[in-house]
C-alpha cells in the first residue's frame, strides 16, 4: 500500500469514526420499574429516560390479572385499591408523579354509562398519605377544566350527592362530557381528579370487555392547567397488547417541558 492509498484509508477511517460518534445518542434510554403482586400477577410502573428527559411513563399489566379479578366481589365505601404501586424515583424526580393506584370496579359507578365492570389506573402526583387524607370535605373545584370535560355533581342511592364526583381516598373526577349522559356501556375514558381545586391524577378507565380483546387501544390527552410546580402531565396515552408476553403497556409519553 502506497502513501497516498494509506493517507486515504486513514482518512476514511477517521470520516466512519466521525459519522459513528456523531450518529450515537447522547442521552442513552434507561428503563426503570417498580412492581408488586396483586392477586398473583406482577403489575409494574415504570419510566423510560433519555439522559435525564423522561420519555415514557406507564404500566405494565398482565392478562393473568385481567383474568384473575373476582366477577362479583363485595361493593366497598370507600373503594379500596388493589394496590398502590410507586412509581420509579426518576418518574417522581422528573415528573412529580408519585404513584399509581389500582382499583377494580367490579360493579361499576354511576353515571350509567361508567355501570359496566372497569378498572381505574390513577397516576397520582400526590403520595399515598395525601391520597389517604381526601375526605372530600374540600367542596371547592377547580377554576379551569380541560375543554369538552364536566365535572359533575352525582347523586348516588344510600350516598347523597357526591359534588364533582368526589370519593373519599381518591378525589373529584372530571369526565368528558360525553360520558356524562351516554346511557351505552363505556369501553375507556381519560378521567382527571382534582381535589382542593388542584389536579392530583390522571386516570386512563378501561373496561374489563376492551382488555379482554387483547387488541391496542388509545385515548386522547386532554391539557390539563394548574398543575403544581415540578410536577409534569403526558399529552398522550396509548395502549398496547403484547401477545407473546401476555400483557398490556399502558404508556404516556409527550411531556411538556417543566
């Protein structure tokens, strides 16, 4: 080989070398999770990071919970979760979500169309003391709801009225509107919860019946205003069915800059 054939190769070693460094991510993706048993089935949350951006955020539950829940189990006031799971501490570092609460509808709750037997995933951004502590004795709502949301007053049999929605160890729920007078069983609904009229959850609902398609599924992201300093909502959710694992991914992604 020549010199000038070596000053090329080299060269071109150094252009491939260049073009490669400058192809890799500078903020490599890291998964983090954190998960529990309920009812047999490991559920997980977890987040996604590239450097210390958050990417994704979500859950991971199996059809074997899906499956497992009891078709007919005792009504409770208030609804006690199946679990309360943390959230990683870079979800709550970087997003001020603390921790998801998983509760199991088995007979549902008004208003009519939210009947059908569902399950609630809340994202909280409070900790599970706060949560604890709602007694829904605050009345107060917030000054602003996303457009196309309500936030009713619910008379329940036996209950009274619950103002916007409110249930003690949870908090008011905003519903869209269409949902409010829909007489049709619902499949899946972003519900948002507020209580001394700031929001504390985001809540994708989900009907046992849509999960047990086993197919993908999405539902708009509504923006949401007053949230508290550090804490960050996804604009957009989706799920997905993983068939060869068995299980959903619900995943929220789209971050507003804090």
């Amino acid at each position: 080989m020549g010199p000038r054939t070596l000053t090329a190769a080299v060269a071109l070693a150094l252009t491939v070398a260049t073009l490669a460094a400058a192809s890799a991510d500078p903020r490599p993706r890291s998964t983090s999770e954190s998960c529990a048993t309920v009812l047999g089935s490991e559920v997980c949350t977890w987040v996604v990071m590239e450097g210390e951006a958050p990417v994704e955020l979500g859950a991971t539950i199996p059809m074997s919970l899906i499956e497992a829940v009891p078709a007919d189990a005792e009504m409770e006031w208030p609804p006690r979760p199946l679990a309360s799971i943390p959230l990683p501490v870079e979800a709550r570092s970087a997003l001020g979500i603390d921790h998801m609460g998983l509760n199991w509808e088995a007979h549902g709750h008004p208003p009519r169309s939210f009947m059908a037997q569902h399950f609630d995933f809340h994202f909280y951004s409070i900790s599970q003391d706060e949560v604890g502590a709602i007694d829904c004795s605050d009345a107060s709502k917030p000054d602003h709801i996303p457009a196309g949301y309500a936030l009713p007053d619910i008379e329940v049999p036996g209950m009274g009225v619950l103002v916007g929605l409110c249930v003690p160890d949870m908090g008011m729920h905003a519903m869209p509107e269409a949902d409010v007078d829909a007489t049709d069983p619902f499949s899946a609904s972003m519900i948002l919860g507020y209580y001394g009229g700031e929001p504390v959850f985001f809540e994708p609902m989900v009907s046992r019946d849509l999960l047990l398609e086993r197919s993908d599924f999405a539902l708009p992201m509504p923006a949401v205003t007053g949230l508290p300093t550090g804490v960050r909502y996804p604009t957009r959710f989706r799920a997905e069915f993983d068939a060869d694992a068995a299980h959903y991914r619900l995943i929220f992604s789209g971050f507003e800059p804090s």
